[in-house]
C-alpha cells in the first residue's frame, strides 16, 4: 500500500501484470536464449496501451501520468527486464524528447506511431567517446543550405536496429558557440540515405531486447527535422534523462520484486535437513531484508515521480532514486540467487533467476553510472 496511488494505478498495476503473466513470461525465457528482439511481443504491448502511455489523447497516447508509466514498467520488469527496457527506452528516451521540446507539426508528425506498437522511437547520445562524458560527442551535423549532412556513428542505442524501429533522437555538434561545441537535436528517421543499422550482439543482459551500432555516413536530413532550438541538445539531453533514470530505477524495482517472489516461493517449497528453507531463520531474515529495501526503493520512486507528475524540481530526486533502486536490484538478485543455491546457477524456465541476476547488471550502468549519479546527488547536496 502506498498513499501515493490511485484506483487507476492500481488497475493499471493490474492489466500490466496479468499481461506480463499470460504473454511474456511463457515465451520471454526462449528469445533471450536466442537472443532475438520479440517484435510480436512489442506490438502486443501497443495493443494493451503501455507505447506512449503518456502521450496527450490528441496525438493517440492515453495522457496518464508519469506514475502509471512506471508502474507499467515495474509489472514489466517483474517478470522480464528486456521488455522493460525496450518500453522504458521508447517511453522515456524516444517519446519524451517529442512531449518537451517538438513542434505541434513535429507531434502530430512522429506520435501517433509511436502509441500503437507501430513504430519505436530511441535517443542516441553515446558514441566511441562519449560515455559518461556526454560533452565527447564527435557526431558532426553540417547545415548546408537547407538540410544537415550528419556523419559520426552512436553506440548501444536501445530500439535502434530492429524492424520496427522507425529512427532516433541524435545529438551532433552543429557547430561553434563562445568556443565550444554547439550541440543540436535532430530527428533520424532509418529511411535516410547514409543511415546504417547494425544490431549489437554478444550482451550479458537485455538479451531480447534490441540494442545497436548506428553511423551516419553523409547521412542527409532536412532542417525541419531539428528538435528544439539550434544549440539546445545539452538541454534536451539532461532533461531526458531526469526522466528517463526514473524508468531504469523502476526496471530495478520490478526486478527486485520478481527475484525477491522467486526466492520466497522457492524458499517456502524447497525442503532441507526435513523442513522448507523459509523456516530457517538466516533465510527468512535474508528475505525481510530484501523486502525491507524493496519497500524503500518504491516510495523512494513514487515520491520522486510525484514531485515530476507535479511540476517540481526532481533532478536530484530522480538521481537518487535511480542509484538506489539500481543497487538494491543487484543486491536482492544476488540473494535471491543464494537462496535458490545451484538451482539459481543454471537457466531455469520455472525459476529464471538466472537471467534477472545478469539482467541487474545494466542497471548501475545505463543512463549515469552509479559513480556519475553519486557526483549529481554530492553536487546538488554541496550547492546547498
Ligand atoms: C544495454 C545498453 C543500452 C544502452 N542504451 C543506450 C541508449 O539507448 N542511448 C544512449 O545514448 N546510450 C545508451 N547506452 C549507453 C550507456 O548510457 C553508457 O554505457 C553509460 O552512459 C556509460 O558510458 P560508458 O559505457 O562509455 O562508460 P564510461 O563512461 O567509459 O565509464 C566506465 C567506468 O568509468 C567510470 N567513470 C567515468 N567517468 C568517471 C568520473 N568522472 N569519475 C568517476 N568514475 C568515472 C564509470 O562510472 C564507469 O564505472 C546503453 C548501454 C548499454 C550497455
């Protein structure tokens, strides 16, 4: 129970989770073996209405807040990281750059798509050199006349090089400003001539989810294409990942949730020296832990997420969230694999803690680092 949510959160926490159930969990265990994205699975979810959930009703999305979006999420990670991911990346990365900063032509344009399992939009920032230092961006998009000629590559992009991936959000240096580089917006769609897609394989977590290699090779694209203001893309990057470390934070705490269920079920059926595990006190004390962090990390999140849903500041918020939920995911995950002993070290369709304990791993990783998200909260706390 938490004071923060509504009947319609929890009738979406429902539907979510009963989809997650029925369709992903029979079939999600074989994709990630074969490491293939499950486009079929993807416009299932267009179907259920999770694809720009939060997209106004005129541009097709349902126009819910950001909490439903999340607990979308969460049900999702629950039972496969992979899936969540590719909705959070849509969600947050793709769609919510077009919510803050496109043109109503622009919205009316690209959205509609992006609510009904069509078309998956993602956000390219990291190249070669580009990490966790955003400001390395190489990627050069030079106007000439009335089209930006883009050359550069992006790496790891989530719903880059799928079929149904219909383009990209990318930031390039579109020149100079009281000398430094000056960095733009700009909206790729796959179509371009110069734009080569090349799935990325050989991934310890994700692995049904869709994650690619991108260059731009004179890659020409007109200038109505620009999202935002010229110059902006900093702006615009930052303010998407205030956001969209809210839905890596709840991947965490889906996951956490699905492992912590896991290793409760297993420890309550599984039966050594003549009783169930759960009746050994070490074991039911690993379990109040795990459920004590996974408790923390929720209202952590949702307050965090209501200060957005209600126009506050939530940078830090969001920082904080991300980190904990992150930590708590590979902490709960890990004890979750101790409980189910050798029964956790193999892949398991009835108990698949073996893909939630590598699927954690992203999660300290993507959108900030753990160590780049300790220097956003120290900053913000030594501001004050
Ligand atoms: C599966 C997957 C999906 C992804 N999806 C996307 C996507 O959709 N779009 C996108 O743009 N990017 C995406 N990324 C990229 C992701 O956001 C980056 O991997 C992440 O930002 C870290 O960058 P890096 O991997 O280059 O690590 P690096 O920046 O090279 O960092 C390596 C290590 O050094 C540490 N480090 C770096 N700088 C400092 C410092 N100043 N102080 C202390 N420690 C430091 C880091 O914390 C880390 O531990 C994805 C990555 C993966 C693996």
């Amino acid at each position: 129970m938490n004071a923060l949510l509504t009947e319609k959160h929890h009738q979406i926490r429902a539907k979510v989770r009963e989809f997650a159930q029925k369709v992903v969990k029979p079939v999600i265990g074989e994709y990630d073996e074969r490491e293939e994205f499950p486009v079929a699975l993807v416009r299932e979810m267009g179907k259920l209405g999770v694809l720009g959930m939060h997209v106004p009703e005129e541009y097709g999305g349902q126009g819910s807040d950001y909490l439903s979006y999340l607990i979308a999420i969460e049900e999702m990670a629950r039972v496969d990281s992979s899936m969540a991911a590719t909705l959070a990346a849509h969600n947050s990365l793709g769609v919510g750059p077009f919510l803050d900063f496109a043109t109503p032509e622009q919205k009316a344009r690209f959205l509609p798509a992006f609510c009904t399992g069509e078309k998956l939009w993602a956000f390219g920032l990291t190249e070669e050199n580009a990490g966790s230092d955003a400001k390395g961006v190489e990627t050069t998009a030079r106007l000439v006349g009335n089209e930006f000629v883009v050359n550069g590559s992006k790496k790891y992009i989530t719903n880059g090089g799928s079929d149904i991936s219909a383009g990209m959000t990318t930031l390039a240096i579109t020149g100079e400003k009281d000398g430094k580089p000056e960095l733009t917006a700009i909206l790729i769609e796959k179509e371009r001539e110069g734009f080569v897609r090349e799935p990325m394989k050989g991934k310890l977590v994700w692995k049904a989810a869709d994650n690619a290699m991108l260059y731009f090779n004179n890659c020409r694209v007109p200038v109505e294409n620009q999202l935002g203001e010229r110059g902006n893309g900093f702006k615009i990057m930052l303010k998407t990942l205030d956001s969209g470390r809210l839905s890596i934070a709840a991947i965490g705490l889906g996951l956490a949730q699905g492992a912590f269920e896991m290793a409760t079920a297993y420890a309550k059926q599984r039966k050594q020296f003549g009783q169930p595990l759960a009746k050994f006190q070490v074991i039911a004390f690993k379990l109040a832990d795990m459920a004590v962090k996974i408790e923390t990390a929720r209202n952590m999140l949702y307050q965090a997420c209501w200060q957005k849903d209600n126009g506050l500041p939530f940078t830090t918020q969001s920082a904080m969230a991300k980190l904990y939920c992150s930590e708590i995911a590979r902490e709960v995950a890990d004890e979750a694999v101790q409980i189910l002993g050798g029964a956790g070290l193999f892949r398991n369709p009835e108990w698949p803690i073996e893909r939630f304990y590598r699927d954690q791993r992203l999660l300290q990783i993507g959108e900030g680092t753990s160590e780049i998200l300790r220097m956003v909260i120290s900053r913000s706390i030594l501001a004050e």
